[in-house]
C-alpha cells in the first residue's frame, strides 16, 4: 500500500513538473503598443512595478482604447500622482483614465473590472498584465465575463532575478493550476 502511495504521488509530481515546464513555454511574450488591436477599452492590474501601468497608458496614447481602468489601485494614489507619474495630459486623465480602488487580488480584479466593462457596455478589452500573469488572470476575468472578449497585452514578467524569480514562478503556476481546476470542476465561468 505504501508502494503504492509512493508512486502515485511521484506520478503526480511529475505532472506538475511537466505541466510547469509547458506553463513557461506557453507564457505570452511582451508585445508593443503599435502592433496591438484596437478594443472599446484597457484595463491593466495592478503590480510589476509600474511597468504594466506604463503599458497600458502607452496603449491608451496609441488610441487602442477609448477609456482606461486602472484595477487594483493602493487607497493612498490619487488621480494626479497617476497623471504626473506617467506623464499623462490632464485632458486625457479626466476623460479616459478611472481608477479602481477595490480589488485587492485577481479575483478581486476580476469583479471590478467585469462592474466597469459592463456599466460601459464594453464588448472588447486589451487586458495588460506581465506575462507570468496572464494566463490566470485571462482565467479570473472569462469567469467574470464570458460575453467580453478579452485581448492580451503581456509586459515583462518581473523584476526578480534567480531563485527570486523561480519562486515567483512557481508559486504563479500553482495558483494557476488551482484557478484551472476550480474552473474544470465548477465551471464558474461558464453559462447556465
């Protein structure tokens, strides 16, 4: 029996070996603004040290969205620091930029940006976020909103480095394993 036990148990170490070996593979590679396509809007979580902000906001200039939220924002931003730290037109602030200041997780994400894609009858959304991230966060946001389509912008994972980043890593497929199989068994996001 304890053989067994084993052996079950190094099978499933495997699976999780190779399926974290595919999950890097298949990461999303960083992309630019100009060879993005166009959507009703953006929406970028937050974290990764500004560089998603950065890329979203670059998107918004590029005009391959009419609006911009800002998911996931610390209670203690205001409007201006987000407008002087990218370098954004007052103009562009007030008519295009809102900020989300209740999720605190991607699932929490998820829900305020499905309240806000839907309050603007948005059809289409360019979703930034790093690369390690995207492929749970598409997860989380189709569960909230099945009728958007939700168009991938991935930014560079991560400023950790070694076994920093191997961590981060790991501990990102295993959410992603755990969202995946919430979504296969529940199927939250799915209609009916």
């Amino acid at each position: 029996m304890r053989l067994l036990l084993v052996k079950i148990l190094a099978f499933l170490l495997l699976v999780l070996l190779a399926g974290f070996v595919v999950f890097l593979v298949m990461l999303p590679k960083p992309q630019s603004a100009q060879n993005m396509a166009s959507a009703d809007a953006i929406v970028v979580l937050t974290g990764g040290g500004g560089l998603r902000i950065r890329a979203a906001t670059d998107l918004l200039t590029a005009k391959r969205g009419q609006r911009l939220l800002i998911s996931g924002v610390h209670s203690a931003v205001q409007r201006g620091d987000i407008q002087d730290l990218f370098h954004l037109a007052p103009a562009t602030m007030q008519c295009c930029v809102d900020l989300g200041y209740q999720a605190r997780d991607t699932l929490g994400n998820a829900d305020e940006i499905a309240t806000w894609a839907n309050g603007h009858h948005y059809k289409r959304l360019i979703v930034v976020t790093s690369s390690y991230h995207m492929p749970r966060a598409l997860i989380e946001l189709d569960a909230s909103m099945p009728d958007i389509t939700l168009l991938p912008f991935s930014v560079k994972g991560s400023t950790h480095v070694g076994l920093d980043k191997w961590r981060q890593m790991v501990v990102e497929y295993l959410k992603y394993v755990v969202i995946l199989a919430r979504e296969m068994v529940l199927g939250i996001g799915e209609d009916g």
